[in-house]
C-alpha cells in the first residue's frame, strides 16, 4: 500500500476528531432512555461509511436496533471482505469512578501510551476499533488501492445479545456473501507485541431471583425463624465452586476441550508478567482453578462469575428487614465445544435442586453464544500475520482470547465463511469499566494494518 503512512499522518487530527464526536454519542443499547442516541449513531455511522467511498449503505431496521450495512463491490471475479462491528456501548456506569465524563472525550498521556489516549465509554470497545475500518476504507477508495470487494455490517446490539442480527443473518445471505469475514473487537498482548486472537469463549448468562416471605420482615421478630433469601443466595452462588475453584454443577465439564500439553507451551510463549499484572489490578495474588496458569484460566479454561447481586436494603443508614427477594446476575464463559444453551439448563436444573425449602427460584435466561476458534493455516489469517508483519516488523503471536463475541460462531454456521479477528486494544483498556480509553498510536496503527490485510489476503485468495 502507498503512502498509507503520509496520508495517516496529513488526517491524522481529522481522524481523531471524527472518532471523538461519534463517541459523544451516549448510544447505550441496555437502556430504552437512549434510544434515540442509539439511532443517531447509527445514521453516524451511514454518513461515514457514504464518505469513506461505500457505493451503497443502507439502515437495515430490525425488531430492536437497526443495522448499518455498506458495500463497494469492483469486481464479482475479486474476493469480497465482510467487515463486522458495533456502534452500541456499555452502560458508564459507575459513574463516580470516572476521572472524566464518559461521553465527553478527552486525551490523556500515560505510560502506555505516551502519545496520549482517548478516554470515553466505547473507545475501544467497539467504536474505536470499528471507526479504524472506516477510515481504512477511505484509504483504500480515496486512493485507489482498494484490491477487492468489500462489505460492512455494523449492528447496534452486540452489548445486549446481538438477538436481531442473527435473524438479519439468516434471511440476508446473499447480500452478505462474502470470503472472509474481518473483526476489531479483541485486542492484543502489548504494543511491541503482536497477536491475532485465534479463539473465543461462549457465554450463557443468566439472571438468578429468590423469594422467601411474601412481604419484608422485621429482622428481630422474623430473623431466625424464616429463611433470609439473601443468606439462602448467598450460600446458593458460594457453592457453585469448591475448594478448588472447579465448578460444581453436573455434566458442566463433560463437553469441555482439554488442550493438549504441547498447545499450552505454545499458549505459554507468549510474554507475561504476573507480578505486573498483578500491580495493575492492584491486587496481592490471582485467583482461580487449580493446576492452570493465569492465562489458561481466563482463555482456555470456563468460568462461572456474579456479575451482580442485590436485595433489601442498600440506603443510607440502618433498616432491620428480612427482603422478600434476593436477585443476582451471573454469565459463564464457556470454551468450544460447550453448547450455550445446554449449559444455561444444566444451570438452570442444578440452581433450582440446590435451594433449600422455604423459598422459590427463578432462573431467567438472558443471551448466550458458543465459543469459537479459527485455524492458523487458512489464507485469512496468513494474510493478517503478513500485515502486522509489515506494520509492527514483528510476527504476531496467536493467541485465545478469555472475551466473547457470540455471533462469530453464527457467522461460520450461517454464511461458511472464517472470522480473522485483528484487535489493536490493550487489556489496560478498561472496556466494560469505568476510564475505558484507546491509545491514539493504537487507533492510527490499525488503520495502517488494516488496508494491508486486504492486499495480502486478494493476493493470497488466488
């Protein structure tokens, strides 16, 4: 690719610019008070894709949020490159732990990224990573190096499910026929090294409620007498793991892969520093299953976490009470070969066996997908390596990734196609929590791999 270097440095302001006003943008899909938020980022988006050279971009409605899809098609004989994204966000929250507003984007310099970094609920998570493709796209089309044909499919409900784009998927095959399907939505091990994710886990997440007393109690002239729902919870969630952090629910394990002793020392290649990443986190020592490392355990490796409980009363002050209900939010992340939905039931079956009489249980499914990995050998991802190659002068370790995106799996089953997954973030970046940012040399980096990508991979297709 020519002068992809001198033409990032002479956009460089316009292109930080355009990303801080789409992230003003509060388009926070969990929350119906942002509707309106929601779709104005998605008509964003469409202008953006329109200006980057898209000779066709459309809203595609559907029962939820709607789909921005775009297209330049320049030779039916060329392969065609899908890319995915998300315009939607987590919600902010909390928002006290902020440093800054969420969704009023500033630059700060760190130690990591001495060039500074954009601070903002979605700046990595997926609008950074996402508006890359973009402006690679105007790269390629402004100066006439775009080597096949290329398609986008940018939903607004990957952060609560991605229901409705599977349905899109199903009834639109034809319109997003494609060779390969490209992904920013992962990251990679640290600025001077490399990785492609080659792996993801599944999700099956879960909402948990117990009742007890058909009303609030006094604590002294019901406590002892009546079973707490809180306590009952509490003690519920606290056995799902023994001593050894191995979850305890039947038939859990049964489906899960064991890598074998030669795939962990390569898994184990990659640089890692437990007392930096404990530092970090600010934490004295890590947790989790025995007989596994760090690395394997939030890769390779299921999880069962609490991302949520609550119940009576949490106001200033006392109130001496017995809550009639007790709630907890709780996802496991789940590696291939384990089916989302069995596991939801066997979860399902197991929670409601485990409580004890005096009180009622319901399990409310919430959204899942299964877990993914991507060989090595295919000509996308040879394509990708030749590309980091080329940008970082070093070859990218491949590498699984402990995070979910449950509508990869999707993709390969509906429209047989493999999912290269080229993410420019870093774990620091605090996705999903308070002080989420992306690192400006991240952001111009991935628009500098990224149109290479697309020349390899035409070339390679052949």
């Amino acid at each position: 690719m020519n002068n992809i270097q001198s033409y990032i440095t002479e956009h460089k302001e316009r292109f930080l610019n355009e990303l801080i006003e789409l992230l003003k943008i509060p388009s926070i899909s969990a929350d119906s008070a942002y509707k309106d938020d929601v779709l104005k980022t998605a008509e964003a988006i469409k202008d953006s894709l329109k200006k980057a050279g898209c000779n066709t971009v459309e809203i595609c409605k559907t029962d939820g949020y709607p789909i921005v899809y775009g297209e330049k098609i320049i030779d039916k004989n060329l392969p065609t490159v899908l890319v995915y994204g998300h315009y939607d966000v987590q919600p902010p929250d909390p928002l006290e732990l902020w440093t800054s507003p969420p969704f009023e984007p500033v630059i700060k310099k760190t130690d990591l990224h001495p060039e500074g970094a954009i601070y903002a609920r979605g700046a990595c998570d997926d609008k950074g990573q996402m508006y890359m493709h973009v402006k690679a796209m105007e790269f390629m089309t402004s100066t006439n190096q775009l080597p096949c044909n290329v398609k986008f499919m940018i939903e607004g409900e990957e952060e609560v499910g991605s229901a409705n784009l599977a349905t899109f998927v199903k009834n639109n095959h034809d319109k997003l026929k494609n060779d390969v399907i490209l992904i920013s939505d992962t990251g990679m091990i640290a600025n001077d090294v490399p990785s492609i994710t080659t792996g993801l886990r599944g999700l099956s997440y879960v909402e948990v409620e117990v009742t007890g007393p058909n009303r609030d109690l006094h604590s002294g002239l019901y406590g002892g007498a009546v079973a707490n729902p809180i306590n009952v919870l509490t003690k519920m969630i606290a056995s799902l793991h023994d001593e050894n952090n191995h979850i305890t629910i039947p038939g859990f394990y049964d489906k899960v892969e064991e890598l074998s002793k030669e795939e962990r020392a390569e898994m184990a290649k990659a640089p890692f520093n437990l007392e930096n990443y404990k530092k970090a986190l600010d934490i004295e020592s890590v947790y989790g299953e025995d007989d596994y490392t760090t690395n394997e355990r939030n890769s390779i490796r299921p999880t069962l976490d609490v991302n949520g409980i609550w119940g009576g009363y949490i106001g200033e002050g006392a109130k001496t009470v017995i809550a009639s209900k007790a709630y907890a939010k709780i996802s496991m992340r789940l590696v291939p070969h384990q089916d989302w939905e069995e596991i939801t039931q066997l979860f399902k079956k197991h929670f409601e066996s485990i409580a004890p009489k005096g009180v009622k249980i319901k399990v409310k499914p919430h959204h899942g997908g299964q877990g993914y990995v991507t060989p090595i050998n295919s000509v996308g991802y040879k394509a990708a390596s030749k590309a980091y190659q080329d940008t970082f002068g070093k070859t990218p370790i491949p590498q699984r990734s402990g995070g979910s995106i449950p509508i990869v799996a999707l993709f390969e089953q509906e429209l047989k196609s493999k999912t290269i997954l080229m993410g420019f973030g870093l774990d620091s970046d605090a996705i999903h929590s308070p002080n989420e940012h992306f690192g400006i040399w991240n952001y111009l980096k991935g628009i500098e791999t990224i149109p290479l990508f697309y020349k390899y991979f035409t070339e390679l297709f052949e």
